[in-house]
C-alpha cells in the first residue's frame, strides 16, 4: 500500500470534521458573536471551532504537506511551514475567545485538564516551529545539524499533533455532560470526536507509508 488512498482519506475525514464543527456551532450553539452583550456563549463557540480547524485541519495538512504537494522540496517546505503558521494564527484566536468568554462569564482560568492540556500543545507547538525554523530555513544551520534533527522534528512534530487531537476530544467531552435533553447535538459531538480521531490516525499512516503514487 501507498500513501495515495490514505491522502484521499485523509481530505475526506478533514472535509467531515469540518462540515461538522460547523453544524455543530452554527445550528447547535446559534453561532459565533464577540459582542459581550449577547450571550457569552456565542463567544465560546468560536474557541472550538476555531481550534479545530487550526490545531487539528490544518495541521494535520501539515503534517502531510510533503506527501501531498506536488513539485520540488523547497515548494513542499514552503507549504509545510505556512499551514502551521495558519494554524497557530486560528489557535490565537481561539484562546482569545476562551479566555475572552471565562473573563466575561467570571469563569476561573486554567482549571480543567482539557486547559492544561491545550496550553502544553500550544508551547510546544510554538516550540517546535521555532525550533525547526532555526534547523531548516536559518543559513547558519549545517547540513549535519539538519539530517540529525529531521527525525525529531518528524516524531515530535507527530506527538504534538496528537495532542491537539486529545486536547479537542477532552473539550468536546465536556459538552457532552450538561446534554441530558439535547440528544441530538450529543450525537454531532460524538461523531466530530470520532472524525477527529480517525483524522489523526490517517495522517500517521500518510507520513509511514511509501509516497511511490
């Protein structure tokens, strides 16, 4: 097996986790408002969806940028960089409003796992960015320094992105708890988690499996 179906796959499920989120924020949770006057809510709204289609879509396009995008390594790196700069400029704004609704609503910062687990893949993933952007695209950079590092920039680049998986499975779960009465919207969130993981597993299989198309 190559990679090719796995790719195919992979845009299918990102096109699911996608068209979800948004049945989910817009008719579920009545969309996405930064007016503190309306229901603050509608703020919140924003933080899962834009951290989906950030830390999870466009990461993950990331991750496969190399597989996917067709013409000379430098063409592929270019990509490869600019989707995860896309994706940390939507966690940005998806932290806001996270932030943005706790202060609005009185709500404590920082005090559930889902939290604590979104602001370590953020580090990380800053990390990692800047890390590699030393490695990879710095001139001062030798070549030796480069081939010894691209397998941890490849296993941590994986595991970060893994963890902004975990991170939106622990969010969506706590949606699910407050939904005794509202089967329905229970079974979108169930199906984008079950989306999400799927996206992930995908995309791993893109990065191990031959690109010979």
């Amino acid at each position: 097996m190559t990679a090719l179906p796995m790719v195919v796959t992979a845009q299918l499920l990102a096109a699911a986790v996608l068209a979800l989120a948004l049945v989910w924020v817009l008719h579920f949770r009545g969309g996405v408002s930064w007016e503190r006057a309306s229901n603050p809510l509608y703020v919140y709204t924003a933080h899962p969806l834009f951290m989906v289609i950030g830390f999870v879509i466009c990461t993950g396009e990331a991750v496969m940028a190399y597989r996917i995008v067709l013409g000379p390594r430098a063409a592929k790196k270019a990509v490869h960089m600019l989707l995860h700069l896309v994706a940390m400029a939507f966690a940005a704004v998806g932290l806001y409003a996270a932030f943005k609704y706790h202060h609005d609503a009185g709500i404590p910062d920082l005090r559930s796992l889902h939290s604590w687990l979104g602001i370590a893949t953020i580090a990380l993933y800053a990390l990692q960015w800047l890390v590699a952007f030393v490695y990879f695209v710095f001139p001062g950079a030798a070549m030796t320094m480069r081939a010894d590092y691209a397998p941890w920039h490849i296993f941590f680049g994986i595991v970060i992105f893994h963890m902004a998986i975990l991170t939106a499975e622990t969010g969506l779960a706590k949606f699910i708890f407050p939904l005794n009465d509202y089967p329905s919207e229970a079974f979108i969130i169930n199906f984008t988690g079950l989306a999400l993981l799927m996206f992930g597993v995908v995309v791993v299989l893109v990065v191990i499996l031959p690109s010979r198309y």
